[in-house]
C-alpha cells in the first residue's frame, strides 16, 4: 500500500494521483481512514498539497484519458513511480504503459522510477509474475527515454541501510556481474531486482 502522500514532506508542492483498481482504492481508504482517527496515531496526516485516487486497470488503453478526466494536466512536469507493477502485467500491457508515459514528454520534463525484474527472477512464480528485462538500462532508451541510471539492491545509492549482513543475497549479487547469469558459488540462478531512474524530455529538447 503506497503511502508517499502522507509520509514524504517533498511532496508539500505536489498534486499526487493514485490509480489503482476500484475495490482496492476502497480498501485503501477506509484503512487510512481508521488509521488516521485511530487514537494511538496521531502523526498520519496529508503531507502532499493534494492526494486523487483514480479507479482505473492501466492495463486498460485509455488509462491516460481516465487520469486526465480526475485532473491531470499532461502539460506539466510529472514523476511516474512504477513500483511494483510492471513485472505482473504481461508484456504488451507493460510496454503500452512504459510508451504511454514516454508519449507525455511533448511539452513537459517526465521522470520515470519503477523496478525492473530480470529473466531469472520472474521464473520463480510464472504465475504471477510475466513482463521481465535483463538489460532496462538499454530498452528505455529504445522506446524515448533518456539519462537512464539503472542501481541493483544493495548497490551504494541503493542500500536503505537493511543490508548489513555479509550473507545477505542482494550483496552476493551485487558482486557478480550483470551478465553472469548463475551463482557461481551454489549455481543457483540469479534472481535480480533492479531500481531505474529516466527521464524523458520534450521532442525539440532532445534534437538541441
């Protein structure tokens, strides 16, 4: 459950939007709702200058047009935070969505974060899990982005300061080159979660 809105006071300038399916946009609320008058918390409140939740399927084509019928305004800049998502849709909804978000760039500076699971990972749980890349870094680009930097949990920039342990598997990984593909030390494969920053900038900035 995201909770950016009411935790990050970067955001005091932000109008956020929400998408996410009707029923769990729902769920989300009435837990806050409870969460915000519960007595034993009474730190949860609004940090950014607005929250809209918007019922939609991004899987859905027309996803961008719902969005705009809530307020938003594609002529502005805009982070998207894909987290979490795209390795459940399949790989035609994936990439509409990745090109949906790119296709905004006519006016505005977009930002992209989101988190890319390679081959090895998604083939824990086929059934759950489908849109996969092993190399993001070079398929954003393809598609319009630029200035992608790509970071691998339990890279520096990407620590969070949970890893400190010298058997912890995001470090074992780390270690090992991109395009090593089985664990060398127990042949296991190796299952890797990466974080990617993008930007995309308007058509007549990228030919200057």
């Amino acid at each position: 459950m995201d909770a950016r809105a009411y935790r990050l006071s970067c955001l005091k300038e932000c109008t956020v939007f929400e998408l996410d399916f009707p029923e769990l946009l729902e769920m989300k609320t009435d837990l806050l709702h409870e969460a915000m008058s519960s007595a034993n918390n009474q730190k949860l409140t609004m940090m950014a200058k607005s929250l809209t939740r918007v019922p939609a399927d991004i899987r859905d084509g027309d996803w961008i047009t719902k969005l705009q019928s809530y307020g938003y305004v594609p002529e502005r800049n805009t982070i998207w935070v894909l987290e979490g998502i795209l390795y459940y849709l399949h790989h035609v909804h994936a990439m509409q969505v990745l090109e949906t978000i790119v296709a905004c760039r006519t006016s505005v500076h977009t930002v992209l974060l989101a988190d890319f699971m390679n081959k090895n990972a998604v083939s824990l749980s086929r059934a759950m899990y489908h849109f996969y890349h092993d190399s993001p870094d070079l398929l954003l680009p393809s598609i319009g982005f630029s200035q992608v930097t790509l970071s691998q949990i339990g890279d520096p920039q990407a620590h969070f300061g949970l890893l400190s342990h010298p058997q912890n598997l995001f470090d074992k990984l780390r270690r090992l080159p991109r395009s090593v593909e089985t664990n060398p030390e127990d042949g296991t494969p190796c299952c890797r979660l990466y974080l990617v920053e993008a930007s995309a900038f308007p058509d007549d900035q990228i030919t200057k």
